[in-house]
C-alpha cells in the first residue's frame, strides 16, 4: 500500500478511501469507552463541584481533586434525548452520553491513561474508566526512568505527580466511518487535550504535551495490542513549571531494548461489538508512524509567516469572556440545523478570534525554548459581522488584526462544498477554517506527521469551541466539506497550505432534546 498516497488521498480526495458498499452496522456497535476486566478498582470522589476549585498545589494532587479533573476532561457529563424529524412526518429519538471534550460522531475513539504518584493511591500507571468514574490499576510500581527514556530524555518525570496518556481505538469510530476515522482520530485527539490544558489551567496544573515517543515501549506500559489501539499523546503533569530540555540524542536506546525492561502485562475488556472487521490500512499507516529509536527525535520550526501586502483591518479589544469554566464547559455543544441568523458585533469576534489564537502556556515537545508557536493559520467567512465588509479573511493574531483577502458572500459556495446539509450556511454570520502545511510535516516527521498536524488542529479547534461558548454562541467542527474548494477560496496552495477544519460559529436557539447533567 502507498502510504503516501491514502494520506493524499484521505484529506483532498475522502470519497477514495472509503468503500462505496461500506454499510454501518449500529447493531454491533462498539461501546464509546473501553471497560477492562479483573483490575483493582480505586472509585473516585461523585460529589462533583459545579466549578473546577482553584486549591493549593498540595491539594490538588489528592485523589479528590484527580478525580474532577478526570471528570471535566473527560467523564461522562451529560445524557443526551434528542428528537430528530423522521421519513413520513414523525420524529427519531437519539440518545447519547456527552462529554466536554467534542467528538466526531460523538464516538469517543480516544481513551485516557493515567501514570500517578498521588496520596491515596499506589503510585503505577492506571485506566480511567469513564463509564464508573473510576481508576483502574495496570501496573503499580514507580516509572519515571522507564516513562523518561520512552520521551527520549526530553521529560522530568520524577519533577511531577504523574502523566496523562492518550490512545486511540481504531474501532470505536472505524466501524462507522472506515478509513476516514484515521482523520478524525487525530482531531478527536487533539481537541481532548486541548479541554484537558484548560482544565489542568483550573487546577495549577502545569503540563508538556509529547507528540513524540518511543510507541512500542509506551504501548507495553499499558499492555496494548498496537494493532487494536496505540498510543497518541503523553502529557506529564507537575504542580510546578517543567523545564524545557534538549532533546538527549547522546543516550541511544531503542524501543525494542526499553520493553525487555518490563514483563508483558495481559489484561481483558468489553467492547460490546460481536464481529471487528479488519482495519489493516489504519494499522500500516500507524506502523510506519511508529518511532523506533531516541535518535529519531525531531523539533519543527515555526510555522512560515504570512507575508500579505493588503492593508491590515486593526480589531478593537474583545469582549470580556464568561469566567466560570462549567458554565462553558456545559454550554459547548454543536448546534446543527439550530443556527440562527444574527448581526455579530466586532468586539465579539475579535474576543473569539484573540483568545483562541493566544499563546497555549503549555509547551509541546516539538518547540524550542519556551515559545509553543502555532504552526496553523486561521482564515473566516464572514457576514452581516458589525463593522466589516462581508468577505473572506485571515486573522493576523501578532497584530490582532484582519487581512481581506475577497470581498463578497460566500454562503452559497461554502454550502455547495458540503458532502451532506450538516448546517445551513444562510445561517452562519461566522465560518472559521483552521489551516496548515499542505505536506503535514512529511519532511520533518514523516508519516506521523499527519496525526500531529491533526491533533494540533484539534488543540487550536477546542479553544475556538470554548471561546465561542463562553461569548454565548457555539461552532460545529466539520469534516465532511470538499478541501479543495476551500483551499482555492484562501489561495492556500500558493503558501503551501491546506485547510484541515471548518468551523461555522455564531448564536443558536435551544436544541429539540433533554438533557441530564451526570454529577452530584
């Protein structure tokens, strides 16, 4: 298989990678969280708080405040009982169980991992089980040395109080979407780590997102079979600011040579789903993405700066944002067909458009120094916005400002490119889309470099989603759109750039459903 050639072909040409007889069976649906068997079983606290209390650093590592943290990031919050129009004028009912963090198709691919050295707990590396708020033990014991080589020497593990881990299960949204879930893992990924900073934010918590890691190793930590689930993510976490390191290329080990260091763990889970049908294009690309030695290692650069010679448009200082981080957090949900047209003040936009494109305080392991830049760009469609000309644009976060690239109304266009009516346009003052390099990073980081573009995407997309629902609106990420119209709209081909999300934001009525929140 061209590896090089699905990824092509996945992000400008999606109808390609997808089997035209390919038919869903919610029968044998897999379950939206994994369910271990057999492991010691350590309950968190179910008194939830109704805001994420900002304690001391002490405090914060107790097993109560683990547990709200877990839940804000991504416990099981809401259950959702939505009425659908169905064939015939009669009504479809939905219903789902929420979390903060969005997800596409509200699947849940990824799953949580935690390494702690708490109070209350034994320190070792253990599962979150969403469905029964718990924590479940894989393996006790200190790992900091072992977590540290898998990170290259790039981490200070015994600084902390433990490490966030996030997987991917190649089922949970392949059996719905095929190879298209490659896509959306990625996404779902990083949008799950960006609620999870904003959550650690509330919390003191200071952390350093890994992108890059000895896969192997890491997935033997946590006993998992990489052809079924592998991890994406490795987040330490510290009550105190992590150092920046170099990367150590001096200390040459492989991944292979770290698992020998740990006996195999075997470990049994539900998954609900009868027949699991292969996946094997999913599994070569998560192979060759695979880093087999610390020497493999790499930093990006920052991303190219947008040299434009227009005129910039100057956007005045933003509306103060709703600070109560619940409130946010449970009023984000993706409105659909619940748009509704409305005049968008300036200010209102330039408080989405500064706060989501502010500096992320938590650095990645793929920056140098202290300075995280983002390598993505923002552009918008935007109409009947209060103080500018309906058009297309890019944001200019250094100088927060606007730079109008077209002038015009392009509802009907970004309507067009849509594969199905997930919303209506003619309702949308707002039509962001997240961009960046049209190679995903293959020069740098080869073939993984598609999933970390993906996740960064995701990180950029949370903020957006949390930005708008604290200024009273919503977004809904979309996938299903025609690339290629888009990046003509931006002229994105000329700076090597591609558009990886579209996000249409703007104020909405209440959603035909009813809604329990899942907390005490």
């Amino acid at each position: 298989m061209d590896l090089d050639l699905f990824l092509q072909q996945l992000h400008f040409q999606s109808d390609f990678v997808n089997p035209r007889e390919w038919v869903v069976d919610w029968e044998d649906a897999p379950l939206p969280f994994k369910i271990y068997r057999g492991l010691p079983e350590f309950p968190l606290p179910q008194d939830i708080p109704l805001y994420p209390r900002k304690e001391g650093a002490v405090s914060n590592t107790a097993l109560s405040a683990i547990g709200y943290f877990l839940w804000y990031t991504y416990g099981l919050t809401q259950f959702s009982h939505t009425a659908l129009p169905a064939g015939g004028g009669g009504v479809e009912t939905i219903q789902s169980l929420r979390r903060f963090a969005p997800s596409g198709g509200g699947l849940y691919p990824n799953e949580l991992y935690m390494y702690l050295k708490v109070e209350d707990l034994p320190q070792g590396v253990y599962h979150y089980d969403a469905a029964h708020h718990r924590l479940l033990l894989l393996r006790e014991g200190n790992f900091d040395s072992y977590l540290n080589a898998a990170l290259g020497h790039n981490a200070d593990l015994a600084g902390g109080f433990g490490a966030v881990i996030i997987t991917s299960m190649f089922w949970k949204n392949f059996f719905k979407y095929h190879n298209f879930s490659y896509r959306l893992q990625g996404l779902d990924a990083g949008a799950l780590i960006g609620q999870l900073l904003e959550t650690g934010q509330s919390f003191r918590f200071h952390a350093r997102v890994h992108f890059q890691f000895m896969d192997r190793a890491v997935n033997h930590l946590l006993g998992l079979d990489d052809k079924e689930e592998s991890v994406y993510a490795v987040i330490p976490l510290s009550t105190s600011k992590q150092p920046c390191l170099q990367i150590n290329r001096r200390t040459k080990q492989s991944a292979d040579e770290l698992c020998t260091e740990l006996p195999k763990l075997e470990t049994s889970y539900f998954q609900r789903s009868l027949t699991v049908k292969e996946f094997s294009q999913i599994i070569q690309v998560n192979q060759s993405s695979m880093i087999e030695s610390s020497e493999l290692f790499r930093r990006l650069n920052k991303g190219k700066e947008n040299t434009e010679f227009r005129s910039k448009i100057a956007l005045p200082a933003g509306e103060k944002l709703n600070e109560d981080a619940l409130e946010v957090f449970r009023n984000r949900h993706s409105p659909e067909m619940d748009f509704i047209p409305e005049k968008i003040e300036l200010a209102k936009l330039a408080a989405l458009l500064q706060h989501a494109c502010a500096p992320f305080t938590s650095p990645t392991d793929l920056d140098r120094g202290e300075d995280p830049a983002s390598r993505l760009s923002l552009y918008g469609c935007f109409y009947q916005v209060e103080g500018i000309a309906d058009g297309a644009y890019r944001y200019d976060s250094p100088s927060h400002s606007l730079i109008k690239l077209k002038e015009g109304d392009f509802r009907p266009e970004l309507q067009a490119g849509m594969n199905m009516d997930y919303v209506n346009f003619h309702q949308i003052p707002i039509c962001l889309h997240i961009a960046g390099d049209r190679s995903f990073y293959k020069n740098e980081l080869g073939h993984r470099g598609y999933r970390i573009e993906h996740m960064e995407a995701g990180m950029l997309l949370q903020r957006l989603l949390l930005s708008a629902s604290a200024l009273g609106m919503n977004g809904h990420p979309l996938l299903g759109f025609d690339v290629n119209h888009c990046d003509s709209l931006y002229d994105l081909k000329a700076s090597d750039q591609t558009t990886l999300l579209q996000i249409p934001v703007g104020c909405h009525r209440p959603k035909s459903r009813l809604i329990g929140g899942m907390h005490i």
